[in-house]
C-alpha cells in the first residue's frame, strides 16, 4: 500500500476516536436543569412637560405630579413569580431650572412601598440636561414592588419659580425578571 493510504487511515482513526471520546463523558440529562427565567420590559411613564402644565405647590414651588397603574402586578401568581425588577428613567430637561424628582412605587391604599429620588441639573434649549437613571430592584427589596400597583412621579422645581421657554422630558421602563415554577 502506498504511504499515502497509512495517513488516510491513520487520521481516520484518530478523528474517529477524538469524536467518541468528546461525547462519553456529557450528561445530558442536565438540560433539564437548565432554566432560563421569563422577562417582561413594561413602559412606565412618558411625558414631555412644558412650563404651562406645571402648577404652584403648597412650598410655593412649580410642580407637576404624573401617574400610572401597574395592572399586571395586581395577580397573585405574576407577584409571587417576581424575582427582581430593573427600572431605567431618561430625563432629558431644556429648562434653565433644575428639578428634585421623586418616584414612588404605591400600594392600592396610596402607601409608598418603595421610593427613587432622583436630581435633574438645569439646562438650555441649547445643552440640556440628560440623565439616564437605572434602579436595579433585587430579592432583598423586591418585595415592595410585589405589593405596588402604581408608580406616580412627583417633579418639583428646585429655584424660584421663573420658568423660561424649555420641556422636562421623560421616557422610562421597568424590566421584570419572574421565575415561574
């Protein structure tokens, strides 16, 4: 036999021994094991405020006051299946005033379960102000927000109340992580 037919045979043989012994060893019953947990990316709140939508406050402040109901936490099953929640706020403020906001996660009596302060730097027409926000809800606060059925947003003006031309813009949404068994 020529040389060339020993190599063919030989690396046939190698590669058919390499291809058996990289499977002896795999379990693959541990697919069962493998889980991979639902998510749900939920929008929050969205608004754009202008200067004429804010209204004196009891401090003698501007402010504005927003809300929205989180309906699919009112089930039994989603809040026991609720394991962490991530929730990402983009402000976006043309206004030369700089604003103290306050995000509260409210039970259905109207308690405030969970609560993210958050600053907001003026800015301009030209520069605005942009600050992107995550809160990261894990096992050991996540209860709170199980038991919260709403979100409202409390935005106070931080300076005397002179509002020039400009909008305090919003865009925000909650990822929830759930583990069903």
């Amino acid at each position: 036999m020529p040389p060339t037919k020993y190599l063919f045979k030989i690396a046939f043989l190698l590669l058919l021994v390499s291809l058996t012994s990289c499977v002896k060893d795999v379990d693959l019953n541990q697919a069962e094991e493998i889980v991979i947990p639902p998510t749900a990316a939920i929008d929050l709140i969205y608004f754009d405020l202008t200067s004429d939508e804010f209204i004196l406050g009891p401090g003698g402040n501007l402010r504005a006051v927003d809300e929205s109901r989180l309906d699919f936490l009112d089930d039994d099953y989603i809040q026991t299946g609720l394991m962490r929640a991530d929730f990402n706020f983009r402000f976006i403020n043309s206004f030369e005033n700089a604003f103290k906001i306050n995000i509260l996660f409210r039970s259905p009596t109207n308690a405030i379960r969970y609560q993210i302060p958050i600053e907001i730097p003026a800015g301009s027409m030209e520069a605005p102000a942009v600050i992107d926000y995550t809160e990261i809800v894990d096992n050991s606060q996540i209860d709170k927000i199980r038991k919260s059925i709403k979100v409202s947003i409390d935005i106070d003006m931080l300076e005397d109340p002179v509002v020039t031309e400009g909008s305090l813009q919003l865009k925000s949404k909650g990822t929830y992580y759930f583990e069903f068994k």
